[in-house]
C-alpha cells in the first residue's frame, strides 16, 4: 500500500473518518500520516493538516504566521509593500483560501475577496509571495511523502 495526497486528507486522527480496506482495518492508519508529519516542519506540518486534512482548526494559526513571517520579510525591504501588518493579514486570508479551493483569481476578484479599494501591483506581489511560500511547503511535503513511501518499499510496509 502507497500513502497517496489522496489519502493525505485523512490527516484527522478520528477514527469514523478512515477509509477502510476489504479486510476491516484502516488503509492509512493516523500513526503513518504522524510519521510524515514529524518530518516536516511544524509549518509544513501546520498547512498539511489544514490543506489536505481539511482541519480549519489550523487557520487562525497559520493565517498569523504566515503573516508574522510575510512582515518580517517586508521589513528588511529597502521599501516595503505594506505599512501595516493588517494589508499582509488580508493577503494572506485571501492566498489561503484561494489556495485550498485550487481557484486562481482575477484582479478583480481578488479586490472583492480582499476587501480592498483597489488592487494594485504591491498587492499582487505580496499574493505571489504568500502563493509561493505556500508552494514551498507543499513542495516539503510532497518530498517527504516520497521518501516515506520509499523507506516503506526498501524495508516492506508494516
């Protein structure tokens, strides 16, 4: 058997939400996805479990720090995109929940969802950045899922 994204969104330890295979037992059971898990950072970590696990328990958190971390790099900016930290949490909610949907928005929607006057180029740099941060972690994840599934074949799963 193969953890696939997939069954990725199986993330939520309750038991009623496993699938389960022919013979009664779970396909995946919450201590293969924890293993994966531990190997990423707690922020991939953070995001695996809203995006794929569907667990909007996680949102608030990763919404403030994601923000906390778009500010800070903001800041080392000769000139940042936004003064206040309110402009980046907008963005951020935004990006997110785009992301999770696999919706990519106009310029336009992107002001209605946004809450904003206008969307300018600032605005749409900072979308990218978050977007892109966003990849990264996906990117961490899906590694480690490889190298999971890799280590699962060379040594027989369990």
């Amino acid at each position: 058997m193969r953890i696939t994204l997939e069954s990725f969104r199986l993330l939520n330890p309750r038991v009623a939400q496993f699938e389960r295979s022919t013979g009664g037992t779970p396909e995946i059971s919450f201590q293969e996805v924890a293993d994966v898990l531990g190997r990423c950072t707690s922020l991939c970590s953070m995001f695996s479990r809203y995006h794929y696990g569907l667990d909007d328990t996680y949102r608030t958190k990763l919404v403030n720090a994601i923000t906390d971390q778009m500010v800070e790099e903001d800041r080392k900016r000769k000139r940042p995109l936004f003064p206040h930290r309110q402009h980046w949490q907008s963005i951020t909610k935004l990006t997110l929940e785009a992301y999770r949907g696999g919706i990519y928005l106009t310029r336009v929607q992107k002001k209605i969802a946004g809450d904003f006057h206008r969307w300018t180029r600032h605005h749409e740099e900072a979308h990218r950045n978050v977007r892109s941060l966003l990849d990264e972690w996906d990117y961490e994840l899906r590694c480690e899922l490889g190298a999971w599934n890799r280590t699962q074949q060379e040594e027989g799963y369990r």
